[in-house]
C-alpha cells in the first residue's frame, strides 16, 4: 500500500522523524517496506508493509488443474522449490489418497534436506553481507553451487524444480549422481567449521547480533512463529518431528535449538539444521543404495488427469523458513476449488511490528535479516 | 487441567457449547469440528486455557458460493477476469445471493501433540466474525488477509485494514462472485 497522510494518528513532534525503508532497498530482500516512526535513533512504531509482490496464486489455482497449479507452487518460496512442491504433493496426495513408494519418499527427503542446506547457504551468505562481512557469501555461493549441479543433473534447473510429481518423483536419481552427492556430503561438513570460524563466533559478529532482536518462548508461540524463529526461542517444534512425512520418521536427526530467541540464536540455528541435514542426507543415499528397494518412483494406478472427488485436505511439512502447508478444497472438479498456503515468512513477519519497537535504526536490517524472509512466499 | 485424548477435550466443550459437533466432512487426518461463528471465540479461549491448544496454525475463509464456470474465464483475454459471458449458461452459475463463507481455523497443542480444525459458518450477506487477536497475535495478519480477500469483517481487530492487494483493487478476489473491474493494468 502506498503512504497514506492518516497512517500518521497525530502529526509528528520535532523530535520525532519518519523513515520510509523499502520497497526498494538491499536489505529488505525483496519489495518489503517498513515504515518506522523514529526518535532519535530509537525505533518508537514500526509498520511492516507487504503485498507489492501479490499476485493472487491462490485464485490461479483455482482456475488450473491439479498438475499445472504444482508449478506455481516453485514460484512462492524461489529459493526452497522443493519443499513448496513436497507441501502441496503431500496435501492433494491426501486428498486423492495416494500412497507414494518408499524410494520416492526417500528421494523427497533427500532433496529437501539438500535443498533446506541450500536456502540456509543463502541466508548465511546474504547475512553476512546485511552486517557488513562480505567474504562469507563467496564461501556460501560455492557450496551452493554445487548443490545447484546436483538438482541440474537431477531435473534440469537450478532455481525452479519442478521435481516432485502428485504420487512421486518425477525422475529417478541419475546413475553417477549418487557419488557426486556424497561427495558433498563428504566434504560439506568440514566448510561448517570453516564457517563457525569466519563468522558464527566472530567476536565483532556476535557483538552485533546476541543482544538485539530477542523473543521469548511465550512471545513466539502467541505470534504463531515457525521454523529456526521459533526454535531459537527453545521451543521443540519440527513438523518432521511432530508429524513425521516422507519416511523422516526413519532417519535420525535432531533439531537444534537456541536459547535466548536473538538474531544470533536464529543465525545458528540454521547454521546447526545445514549439520543434520547432512546426517539425513547420508542416511537417505544408504537407504536407497540397498538391493531391496522396489525401484518404482511414482505410485501406481495415478491418473493423468487427476480428478479428486468432493473432500478437504490439509498437509503440512517443515520448510526452511517454517512450517509450510496447503489446505485444498475439492469439489470433484478439474481444479481445485480453494488452495490456501499457510506461509510460514507472512505469519513470521508480522511479529517485526512488536520486537522493531524500542531497537536502534541500526539493528533493523540485522534484525530483518535473521528472519530469512522470501517475498514470493509472503506476498503469494 | 489437561486432557490426554481430543475425544475428551470434545465430550467436555460439548457440555459448555451444545452447537459444536464433528464435522460432516473431515479435513483429512485431523479431527475436525464445526462451531457456530458466535462461540468461535469462546472456544478458542476455552481450548488455550484449559487444554492447552496454545499456538494458532492458519486462519482461512472459503467461499462456498458454488463452482463458478470456468467458461467465463477461459474465454476472456484476461484469465483472471470472471465477467458475464453470453456463451455461458447462466443456469450453470449459482445464484447471486447462494452460499455462505466458512472460517478454517487450525490449532496446536504441544502437550497432546494434536493439530484441531474448527470450522465455522458466517453469513455470506453481511460477514462478521469475532477477532481471536486478543487470543492470539498469529491472528492479526492471517485476518487482515482474509478481511482483503474475501471481506469478512472480525469484530475487535484492532488494525483491519487491507493488506495484500493494492488500495486501487475494489472487492475482495476470492470470492467467487468477484467481477474484476478494468484498471490501468489492464489492456
């Protein structure tokens, strides 16, 4: 929305100033504006404004069918396709009652968890920069790019998959691909450490970002945050623990949790889940390595046009940023009659309005940063 | 006082609000209820303060106005408009005032580790429900977007206001009624 003269209650005191940041600036990662009220350089109002990115996917979907809405679905949270594609197989699998086969399931964890390491880079990459270091982004964007020849090799893109199909996958795993991906998982590790080194525990780093920025427990969840946001404060909540989706109740992992719910918690949780994803990654491939596995990838008897009878469904997964699901509504039509995406950035973000409040003009983009906001997937 | 299973946090909001009642259709895989849009409110406190559903998922509307025929988009230059296509049979369309809005709402509880749906109707004519911003914060936006898009107004929302379309956009896009009027992106 553009400013309006009546945001303004009362005319401003002349110690009072506003400052207009975004929609376009650096820091904001996309066309996000913050309207602060300021005195001095004390942030007293503070109003996150979004939607210049809207673009109504949710009434797309309703004029498309089952197959082509699953490509919208790459262009909410651009840099974690994955796992948008995983959420929405998974709630009109559940809609359809489509049982998905093992190797299928395997492969969906293992590319989201490859993926989830991927978005994590970026942010890692992306915040060193928002706080003023710049080499930790060559670092990050190298590991990543590897990553992005893994996913290349797999469907064809970098950036926008398409991978995942309503019943399974949509290719199997290419024959050297499975060497070329331990050999990231081999060698993945041992950069976490050189990354704790260049930047986690820089003394200047956690100056800047271990006291600014903090929730408490309670706070986050009346907020209704997910994600790393959520578990910094120490709140145990990991849909892949809670409700356990595409065999992540086989492998073993832990979630990471901070302690204090600052900026420097949220960065290090995402620093400690790129650990664990390594951990499932591996276990992922030795699963799939073995004689036994049927080696179907999409679930028999699917048909190709789906056409879901009357019904509701809700499925949820843990995405990078949160807790991503869809809610589909079927009325036994072509297209579905409603697709909500509960989007873990939206409902993050609005708690900017409560803890930007009080902080110094200076700590907004380190704050706003630590929440690893896309605003494709805020915006929809 | 925690209960262990959903089934008891149901027998006993039963006593309190006789209207509840499982739902006819199950969102899948989670125990679904279906409230009036008066005790909505009343027992999204009653479920945070006694059993422990302290975290809200998702706030969401649904227009049940009936499947609009796809006619009318498909064969307009611009797909996302809906307008009155002489080709369509108007038979085929539901009447104006058919229908109603229904509210999904989506909560958690980490003691019992149980996600709960409620779903509530509100009068498709004049659509006003009870704000749960006192209850929970993760109301505000998810309101705020349902109040944009589908123009059902919460009641003690301290801030409603529109919040993913821009102001020149008039009505609210997914209703199903909605008729897109021409503006300056359009051509």
């Amino acid at each position: 929305m553009p400013i309006e003269e009546k945001t303004f209650e009362k005319p401003l005191e002349l110690d009072q100033m506003f400052v207009n940041m975004g929609p376009q600036h650096p820091s904001t990662h996309g066309v996000l504006r913050i309207a602060l009220h300021m005195e001095g350089e004390v942030i007293t109002k503070a109003e996150p404004d979004v939607g210049y990115l809207h673009r109504g996917i949710e009434k797309l979907f309703e004029n498309r069918t089952y197959t082509q809405g699953l490509v919208l679905t790459d262009r909410l949270d651009y840099l974690s396709s994955m796992h948008n594609n995983l959420a929405y197989c998974i709630a009109v699998e559940k809609l359809m009652g489509i049982e998905v086969p093992a190797r299928a399931q395997y492969i969906r964890a293992l590319v989201s968890e490859l993926n989830r390491i991927a978005s994590h880079l970026i942010f890692f990459g992306t915040y060193g920069v928002d706080i003023g270091a710049f080499t930790p982004f060559l670092h990050a964007f190298r590991e990543r790019e590897m990553i992005m020849d893994l996913f290349e090799m797999l469907c064809g893109a970098r950036l926008l998959y398409t991978y995942m199909r309503i019943g399974g996958v949509a290719k199997n795993l290419p024959e050297d691909w499975t060497a070329k991906c331990r050999e990231f998982t081999g060698f993945f590790p041992k950069r976490l450490k050189e990354y704790d080194a260049l930047l986690s525990f820089n003394p200047i780093f956690m100056d800047r970002t271990a006291n600014i920025g903090i929730i408490s427990k309670e706070e986050a969840l009346d907020w209704g945050l997910s994600g790393p946001v959520l578990r910094a404060t120490g709140v145990n909540y990991d849909v892949r623990k809670f409700e356990p989706y595409s065999f992540y109740d086989k492998l073993e992992f832990e979630i990471p949790l901070g302690q204090t719910g600052s900026t420097w918690d949220r960065y290090y949780c995402r620093m400690r889940e790129m650990a664990q994803s390594a951990g499932i990654i591996d276990q992922c491939l030795e699963a799939l390595s073995k004689q036994d596995m049927p080696p179907d990838i999409i679930a028999k008897g699917v048909p190709k046009i789906l056409k879901p009878l009357k019904g509701q469904a809700y499925g949820h997964i843990e995405a990078s940023r949160g807790d991503l699901g869809f809610y589909a509504v079927s009325e036994g039509e072509f297209s579905p009659y409603r697709m909500h995406i509960k989007a873990p950035t939206f409902i993050n973000t609005a708690i900017l309005q409560k803890i930007l409040v009080g902080a110094k003009i200076a700590d907004v983009v380190a704050i706003l940063g630590s929440f690893d906001i896309v605003l494709g997937e805020m915006d929809r | 006082m925690t209960h262990h299973t959903v089934e008891d946090v149901f027998a006993k909001l039963q006593k309190i609000f006789p209207d509840i009642k499982e739902s006819e259709e199950k969102i899948k895989n989670y125990p679904t209820w279906s409230v009036s849009s008066g005790s909505l409110f009343k027992i999204c406190e009653t479920l945070k303060k006694e059993s422990g559903f302290e975290y809200l998922d998702m706030v969401t509307a649904v227009d049940r106005h009936g499947k609009v025929n796809s006619a009318g988009y498909l064969t307009e230059p611009n797909p996302c408009v809906y307008s009155q296509n002489p080709s369509v049979v108007p038979s085929q369309s539901p009447a104006p005032g058919a229908g109603f809005f229904e509210i999904i709402i989506i909560l958690t509880s980490f003691s019992m580790n149980q996600k709960l749906i409620l779903v509530s109707r509100v009068d498709r004519t004049n659509p006003e429900a009870e704000s749960l911003y006192p209850l929970f914060k993760s109301a505000d936006w998810q309101e705020r977007e349902v109040f944009d898009l589908f123009g059902i107004k919460f009641t003690g929302h301290p801030n409603l206001k529109k919040i993913l379309t821009p102001d020149f956009i008039k009505g609210h896009p997914l209703r199903k009624d909605y008729v897109h009027k021409k503006d300056k992106f359009d051509y």
